[in-house]
C-alpha cells in the first residue's frame, strides 16, 4: 500500500509540474487534467476515502447546482471507472505472477554465490563455520553445509584460502523458488576445551565441539 501510494504522489507532482509550467497545448492540458483527477480517484479509493464526483472536465460537481439525480448517475460513472482500473490493475499482477512462475518452470536449476570475506565473533579458540539455506516455514535445512575451520587468532585454518572463501550453492530448482521463506543460517561451533577459564592441566580436554552461535538472515 505505500509503495502504491508513493508512486501515485510522484505521478502527481510531475504531472503538476507540467500543468504550472504553462507549455502544454490546450488539447494535451486537458488530457492531462484528466490523468491526475482519474489517478486521484483511484487514490482515494485503495485508501478507502470518499469519492469524489466531477464532471467530464474533471471538476468537482457542486451540489448547490446540480440536481440529486445528476450527482447519483455522475457518482455511477465514476465508481464503474474506479473499479474497472482496480479489475485491470489485478488481472495485470496476475499475468505476472503467472508469467514469472511459468519462467522459474522453464529454468531447471539455480545457484546462489556465496563469498566469506570475515568472521567477526570473538570465540577464544579455533571453530567451525558452518553455512546453509533453510526453511523457515517447513522447519528444515534445504541444502549441505558449507564448512570453513577458523582459528582463535581470526583467521582460517587454511591460511591459503584467505580472501577466497568461496562457495556455490546449486541444484536449485523452481520448486525451492516458490518456497515462501529461504533463510541463510550460518553455525559457529567451537573447537576445543570444555571451560574457556579451564586451566587445570590435568583436567585440561581438547578437541571437543560445542555449539557456540547462530545468525540467519530474515529471507532471501
């Protein structure tokens, strides 16, 4: 609804632009009037406001000097035309959303690129960053991990893949398309011992994997 509106009221303050400048012929003058009545009404009537009865010139009709059958048969026409703009602007968005679903049919596959640049999270000892799409809806993981070992000091593991943490995400097909939620989740697991404040040698453990964070995008 707003992004609907504020289209609306950019429409209409470049076409009053035009009116003020006074360059248009009376002809194009007149149908532009037209243009910003019918977009006003249209307005209005998404915004459940009242509606405006004018006259053919786009004038607003005065009910001191127009007679009660008149208005009622001005304020038919204006509502036929209202609702005749808001059936094309529904069966356009249709035709769209059919269009689009027709095209996600006809492409077998997708990918999503996916570049790590950092990892900012202070853990204290090596971890796993774990990276995957998930749905949010179905409750579930829709694709494999992608898995890059990061070290206590900030950087991975494997120092020549700095600045080419790189990974693809493939084989998605239309129906992931049409889910109504993806989510990017990204898993950080710490690698090491038990307690951070553990410093007892003889009860000193290493190797073990907790789970230490998760982050996730709203939707892709």
């Amino acid at each position: 609804m707003f992004r609907s509106v504020r289209h609306m009221i950019y429409d209409l303050i470049e076409w009053r632009s035009q009116i003020l400048s006074g360059t248009l012929p009376q002809d194009e003058l007149k149908e532009l009037k037209k243009k910003v009545t019918a977009k006003i009404d249209y307005g209005n009537r998404i915004l459940d406001l009242d509606l405006v009865v004018r006259d053919e010139d786009g004038n607003i009709l005065d009910p001191e000097q127009t007679s009660t059958i008149s208005l009622f048969r001005a304020h038919e026409i204006a509502s036929k035309q209202v609702e005749e703009r808001l059936q094309e602007e529904k069966s356009q968005k249709q035709n769209i959303d059919i269009n689009r679903q027709a095209k996600f049919a006809a492409t077998p596959s997708f990918a999503l690129f996916v570049n790590l640049k950092n990892v900012v999270c202070k853990i204290g000892e090596d971890a796993e960053v774990l990276m995957s799409l998930y749905d949010p809806l179905e409750c579930k993981f829709i694709s494999e991990n992608y898995l890059v070992r990061w070290s206590s000091c900030g950087l991975p593991k494997d120092i020549d893949r700095l600045h080419n943490l790189r990974a693809v995400f493939t084989d998605l097909g239309s129906k992931d398309l049409k889910r109504e939620k993806i989510s990017f989740v990204c898993q950080i697991v710490r690698v090491g011992r038990m307690e951070l404040r553990d410093n007892n040698t003889r009860k000193l453990t290493s190797g073990l994997r907790r789970p230490f964070g998760v982050a996730g995008t709203s939707e892709l």
